[in-house]
C-alpha cells in the first residue's frame, strides 16, 4: 500500500474536549472530523477511540462503528487504528484487539511490544498473515535498535517496513524541533524504512516541513499538537491540516503525491 504523505491523528489517547472544545470523542465526531481534514488535504487517518466516559479505549465493536462511520464520511480516506497502550492495555490485550479486529493498517509501538517478546513476535505474525499494514512508532535510537535487531532475527518481516519517527514527547512535555528529525535519519540510515514524522507542541508544522525536505511523509493533529508556532490555537484539526498545506505548497512540496 502507498504511504499517505498527510495522516490526521485527530485525538489521541489523552486529550479531551476540555482541553479543546473541537477535539473529536464520539464516533459522530472522528467522522466529521475526518471528513473535513479529508477536504483539507489529508490522505489518511490515524484513529482512537474512546469509551462512553471519553477513556482510551481499544475495544473492536468501538472501532468497527467508527471505522464505518468514517468510511461513510470520508470514502476513500485510509483508516489506520492504534494499538497504542495509553497506559492502560497489555500486549496481550493490544494482540486480541489486533485478532478481533483485523485492520487493514495499525500503527505498533516497538517499546510498547518488548514488554513481552513473546506475544509482540505473535503480533507481527498475526499482521503478516492477515495483510495489516504495520507502522512501527519509535520514539529514539533505543526502539530503532530493538526494530533492526527483530527484524535480523525474523520476528519481524521484511515487508513490514513503515516506520514512525516520533519528535518530542507528551510527559513530562519535551517540545519537538527539526534537528530532532537527524538522528533517527543517522540510525536507521540504510534499512530501507517508509518513514512518516509525528511531532509533539507547537513546532509540529516547522517539524513537518522539515520531513518532507528529506522525503518523508507526516502526521498531523491535536494528538501531538492544537497551536501554531507563535501559540494561537488552531480552531480545528481541519485548519490545522489546510495551514500545514498551504505552508507546504509555499515551500514548493507537491502535495497530491504519496511517498
């Protein structure tokens, strides 16, 4: 599968609508919400779901009804789901929602999965024999290493090859900088990765420029970042994304392409 240049990562695992009133929570909500991004620019979607008192949550039937929802919504917008653990779920847990569910694509974190070798080498299989896109997140050189080193051994297979470089951190808050983006470069330089860029605070879209000068594709969204870089608050995931657009094509980036 082609990877989107632009994903939306709408809500993430943490926000809530009291942290800003156009977050997306419900099914309704990540529906409209993609569908408007869709119109913005954005090529995919990186989705959360929610339980009926806003929690991370990482139940099938809850991403089935979303992930339909958005499918109406938004036709043709590739829906990726998380298996992040928020700190909540288990491997384990994150490999029955994987089973259960059997997406066409999930992003997979590498740290997340070395809590439990055993069951992450189940996980990779499973995504293998089923078709589910993978995209590892690796948040420093520590989860680059664990990757190559499973990749080596054949826990994961060559063809699972997309990657995420994730900039900055949520807590305790590190805000993201472009020169951040040059030591996952170095390391994973040569293991020939599909690589997108996340990027936490309020340089998100600085960060973002930067990846597309290197030839990688972005994520973007109130997951990692609601403001501009001199701290306005964007009204919408929808102006987020159409800013970052019309920053980009300002840059010369051609945006109707797929990395």
């Amino acid at each position: 599968m082609p990877l989107p240049l632009i994903t939306v990562a709408p809500n993430g695992a943490r926000r809530l609508r009291s942290d800003h009133p156009a977050l997306p929570v419900t099914t309704d909500q990540v529906a409209e919400t993609a569908r408007a991004c869709q119109l913005a620019g954005a090529q995919a979607l990186h989705l959360h779901v929610r339980d009926d008192t806003g929690r991370h949550s990482l139940d099938p039937g809850r991403y089935r009804e979303t992930i339909a929802a958005v499918e109406t919504a938004a036709p043709g917008m590739a829906i990726q789901i998380t298996t992040e653990s928020g700190g909540i779920f288990q491997v384990g847990e994150q490999y029955q929602t994987l089973e259960a569910l059997r997406p066409a694509a999930a992003s997979i974190s590498v740290r997340e999965m070395a809590r439990d070798p055993e069951i992450a080498a189940r996980v990779y299989a499973l995504c293998s024999e089923v078709g589910t896109e993978v995209q590892h997140i690796l948040y420093g050189l520590d989860c680059i290493k664990t990757l190559l080193d499973w990749r080596h051994s054949g826990v994961i297979n060559p063809g699972q090859n997309q990657v995420i470089f994730v900039l900055g951190q949520y807590n305790p808050p590190v805000l993201a900088r472009p020169e951040g983006l040059l030591p996952f470069l170095n390391g994973t330089k040569g293991a020939n990765l599909d690589w997108t860029v996340c990027a936490f605070g309020r340089y998100e879209h600085t960060c973002l420029l930067e990846a597309l000068k290197h030839g990688g594709a972005v994520r973007i969204g109130f997951e990692n970042n609601t403001e501009t870089p001199n701290g306005e608050v964007f009204a919408d995931n929808a102006a987020s994304v159409a800013a970052f657009v019309r920053a980009a094509e300002t840059a010369g980036h051609t945006l109707n392409e797929v990395a």
